[in-house]
C-alpha cells in the first residue's frame, strides 16, 4: 500500500517490528498480501501488475523486443502479459517505428504470435505516454509536459508522473495507510461497482453505444469497450439476477 503523511512513521515502525525479516525491496501491494493473500494472488494473476512494467525487470519475462531494439534503449513496457506488449524509449516515448526496412511492426500479440504497426504514421519519438490514468497507481497528469519535472523519472515523453507502475491495490480501494494501522474496514474504501471497471475498461465513456453495425471494419468491436459491450447486453438489464462485471471476474 502507499504509506502516506502522518502515517509514514508509525506504520513503517509496526511494519518493521512485526516482520523483522521484511527486506527493502518489497513492493507497496505486497503489504497486503499479509492479510489478504487470496485476493492478491488473484490480482497477480488478473494482469493489472503488468500494464507498465520498467525494462531491467520486463526483460526478465519471455517479450520479444521490435526488431533492432536491445533492453538497453527501453525505458518502460506497456503490458507484455498475455495480449499484447508496446514499448517506450529511453526518453519515456512509446516507440512507433522498428528499425528494419518497413516502418510500424512495434507491437506484439502474444495471441497470434505476430508484430503489428502501432500508429506507424507518427514520427518515431514523439508519441508520449499519457495513458497513466488506467495503467499505473497514482497517476498525475503533466498540464506542462515541456517542464519535465511533471514528468515521471524526468523523461520527456511521460507526462505525468505515478505512485507504482500498473494497476495496484490502492488504485480501486485508494490509500491504505490508515487501514493498516486501524485494521478496520470502515477505512479502507470497498467499491464492487460495475462503474469502477468501467471507468478504464470503457471506449467513448459509460454510456457509449457501440457502433458495431453496418459490416465497415472500424464499426466491430474494438478494445476496451468491456463496459460498453455489458452495459449494451442483457447482463445489465436491471434485474439484480442478471450478472455484473465482479458476478464473472
């Protein structure tokens, strides 16, 4: 969890008196784990962890690089767990260009096993990472991406800055230090809402229709859109016997 104001003191005390043996590179969620093993081990396996990952520790995992690209010149990945993975340079830019003889090719789909143009059409360099908002904990965004101190490890190309990479327990349940000194769940916020997925698994917004008729390709279903493709189901019809987001997930 992030340890925040006045609880950053005691709750690290109680934290290292308890657990003598904790060593400094223990991760923020990995506090909750303590007490609730069983949903943190079902968050590991749900791919929220993943959805940014710095390079020294995604090139631990099976990705493949864009061709002619070494881990040296990756800063971050976006993903790289079980869909898809995109890359940023070492100026925090998404990298939309490989270095072979055809432009794009900079995104992987482990589904199919093939490279794919992500926005082939921009400059290599100049597409930024603003995407913080439903791909780390925390995210602030830069309103002056040129200043790069708003900039998450001051690259140029991310603008905004984050608590932790991906999705962490403390995105949906927010900050946790007062929970872990009170151990109450009357401080710990508790949102099973539909809305709450929806608010980043959503295409055009909560009450978008999805334009998925007429047979055109840029009218099928598209990604992100699980909140709209439920929400235009008969799971969300109102009945309170029909199935939201956390009835399957």
């Amino acid at each position: 969890m992030r340890i925040t104001g006045k609880w950053i003191v005691p709750v690290l005390l109680a934290a290292l008196l308890a657990l003598p043996s904790m060593v400094s590179a223990q991760t923020i969620s990995d506090e909750c784990a303590s007490c609730h093993n069983e949903q943190f081990q079902q968050w590991k396996a749900s791919g929220h962890p993943y959805k940014l990952m710095k390079g020294d520790i995604a090139q631990n995992r099976p990705i493949p690089l864009p061709e002619g690209y070494t881990w040296d010149e990756i800063s971050y990945v976006i993903g790289g767990y079980k869909w898809k993975s995109r890359y940023m340079d070492k100026d925090g830019y998404i990298i939309t260009e490989g270095k072979g003889d055809v432009p794009g090719n900079t995104q992987y789909n482990m589904l199919t096993g093939e490279w794919v143009d992500y926005h082939a059409d921009d400059p290599n360099g100049t597409r930024p990472y603003n995407c913080g908002s439903c791909h780390t904990t925390g995210w602030v965004a830069n309103d002056n991406p040129d200043d790069t101190s708003g900039n998450q490890d001051g690259l140029a190309g991310i603008w905004g800055t984050f608590e932790e990479p991906g999705i962490s327990c403390e995105q949906c349940h927010g900050a946790g230090a007062r929970h872990v000194s009170t151990q109450s769940a009357d401080d710990i916020t508790v949102d099973s809402s539909d809305e709450l997925c929806g608010s980043c698994h959503n295409r055009g917004g909560l009450n978008t229709t999805i334009p998925a008729s007429g047979g055109l390709p840029n009218t099928f279903i598209r990604h992100h859109e699980q909140y709209n493709e439920w929400q235009n189901s008969a799971h969300s019809a109102g009945d309170p016997t029909n199935a939201g987001c956390n009835d399957c997930h």
